[in-house]
C-alpha cells in the first residue's frame, strides 16, 4: 500500500537539545495510523515538525510526493494537511458556522465553501442545530466535533488528529473516536497522536510506539498489543 507521509530519521531540537532522534515511521494512504506515546515521549514535538511549527534539524519529512520539511505552515496546510489540535481551540466568541468557514479561509470558491459547510452539517447533526450558537457556550463534546469538522472543511488528504480524548468523559471519548473511524471510511487518511490506547487501537490499521523520541516499537494493533513495550507501558 501507497504512503502518504514518510519522516525519514526526523532529529528535531528545542535549543540545542534533540526531542526526536532519529524518529521514521510512514502513514498508509486511505488508513488510520496511530501515534502512541506517553506525556514526554516527544508526540506533540514531532506534530510541530509535521505541521512546520518547529522544523527537524536533520531527516526529511515527504508529503504526497513532495518534500515538505522546511516549508512555511501554511504551505504545508496548502498541500494537503488539516490538524484537530490538541484541546480542541475553537473560536469561543465565533459562531459555529463562523468557526467552520474559518477552516476553508485558503478556498477561493465560494460555491466549493458552500457545498463543504453542507456536508459537515450532515456529517454532524448537532453542528446544524447550534449553527449560529457562539463556539464558546458548547459542551466538550460539542467543541470536539466543531474543531474536527472545521479541519475537514479545507479537504484534507491527511487529517492529523492531536489527541481527541484530552479532558472528554469516556462517553464523549467513544463517540469521538468513532466519528474519526466515519471519517476515514469516507476516504480521508488519519494520523491518530493519542495516549488512550484501548480506543485507538480499536479503530486503527497501523501503529508506531514513541518513547523518549524514538520509535520504540510498530506493528498493527495486535502485534502491538501483544509487543512488552506496549503491554508494560498501556496494559500493566
């Protein structure tokens, strides 16, 4: 199967000390691939290389075909990368309507923006009903789903997805993950960052272990599952 993500031997460094030494590891075009790794082990370091927030040092990171490793953000958002950031971070004093057109700002099509806004609407019921209710004044939950649709609106060929389950009820941490699942049998890839390991493993194809900024282990999630790493770290 086609990738398309490849980091090859990723060094990325705050000052002059290296957060990701060495990291490769390739997303599957059309699956889901899940990024484990508990708090420090350097997820939220290599989503800023990704996304061209801190550039590696050393490595190279190909998009599509394309080498986007020192490229500005928003040419990297051009080519084709949408991110769900961690915390959800919606516009609170904008509508939700407001909030997902500000994910297709790079749309120059008003029709194209008009026909997203529809889909997401559909995809997502409740955004519909509260489309005119200030992002602010939503649950969680609410907020969870606002921020994944408004990554969608830009048509992303790869949906980068910052830890869905940070400060959701198990509930809301269930239905999120399986609108990430609804989303990738729509046809979009998803590179899953997560420390909820039951869940993702659930619904991903693929998957790399990240411990202390190296790819401590990869396999699909019963290979995973089964690996020491794995069942020391996540499953006691």
């Amino acid at each position: 199967m086609a990738s398309i993500l490849e980091i090859e031997n990723v060094y990325t460094a705050y000052d002059k000390a290296d957060v990701l030494q060495g990291v490769s590891l390739s997303v599957n075009a059309g699956q889901i691939t899940c990024l484990l790794g508990s708090n420090g082990s350097g997820k939220t370091t290599l989503v800023r290389s990704v996304l061209g927030l801190t550039p590696p040092r050393a490595g190279r990171i190909v998009f599509d075909g394309a080498d986007i490793t020192h490229l500005p953000t928003h040419r990297i958002i051009e080519a084709g990368i949408a991110c769900i950031p961690e915390g959800r971070k919606v516009f609170p004093k904008l509508t939700v309507e407001e909030n997902l057109r500000v994910g297709a700002y790079q749309e120059r099509s008003d029709k194209a923006t008009a026909a997203r806004l529809a889909e997401i609407l559909q995809i997502f019921p409740r955004l519909a009903e509260r489309r005119t209710q200030l992002a602010g004044t939503m649950s969680g939950g609410e907020q969870a789903m606002l921020s994944i649709g408004r990554g969608l609106m830009c048509a992303p060929k790869l949906l980068l997805v910052d830890e869905p389950s940070l400060g959701l009820s198990p509930r809301l941490v269930k239905e999120n993950f399986k609108i990430i699942r609804s989303i990738n049998e729509r046809g979009i890839t998803v590179l899953l960052v997560e420390q909820n390991v039951h869940q993702t493993l659930a619904i991903s194809h693929f998957g790399f272990v990240l411990s202390k900024g190296r790819v401590a282990a990869s396999g699909n999630p019963a290979e995973l599952a089964a690996q020491p790493e794995v069942r020391d770290a996540y499953f006691g």
